[in-house]
C-alpha cells in the first residue's frame, strides 16, 4: 500500500512555515498502523491525534472535537486542511473552515487568504 506514497516535503515546509509565523498546528491522522515518520515531525505541530492511538476515526465527530479540546481553541478559529472531501464536510460541520487539499500551490493560497500572511 506504501509503494506509491510520497512524502510531501513542500507541505512540511508550509506547516512549519506557519507554525513560525504564529499559527498554532495540528496533526489529525487516520492512522495505517504506527509507520509515521515523528522524527521528521519536531517543532512542526503543537497536538498530534493518531486515530489509532486514540480510538477514534475522522470523519467521526468525536475526533474532532479531541483534537480541539487539546488545541485549547474553539471551531470557529480553526482551519482543517484535508484531502478526502467527507473529512472536509465532517468538520465544517462542526464549524472548522475546511481547506480541500488538492495541490500544494492551492492549499498554500487558500491559507494565506485564510491567515492573511505569507507562508511562501
């Protein structure tokens, strides 16, 4: 199943980009079993929630609302980036604004509009 994953580099870059400029951040994983790469994750999220360690799977509600209460902020201030569109509606739902993730270049424009900093 991993033989065509690609680490994506450039988004790593934007998150820690962000988090410097001051956006807090969150990881939210569905996981595949405990093969995540964390040592490449220091200083880039301030919560990490792997569905496997907690349980819970998006597009639940319930994981969601975990992950917000660990962030310490409400819905409202917070924005879920994601690439599966029912994760998306699962979390505006809620009241997140939801970023579909389909390129690097329109993630990291909707994210400045969002932010209205530059994350380039």
């Amino acid at each position: 199943m991993f033989d065509e994953f690609e680490h994506a580099h450039d988004m790593n870059a934007l998150v820690r980009r962000a988090r410097e400029s001051g956006v807090r951040t969150a990881l939210l994983s569905n996981s595949w079993g405990d093969f995540y790469p964390r040592d490449l994750w220091d200083g880039m999220f301030d919560v990490v929630v792997i569905s496997g360690e907690v349980g819970m799977r998006k597009p639940d509600a319930e994981i969601f609302h975990l992950t917000l209460e660990r962030m310490g902020l409400p819905a409202e201030e917070c924005v879920f980036v994601d690439d599966l569109p029912h994760n998306i509606t699962a979390a505006a739902d809620l009241g997140l604004v939801g970023v579909r993730h389909v390129t690097y270049e329109e993630t990291l424009a909707e994210l400045q509009a969002l932010f209205d900093i530059d994350l380039a």
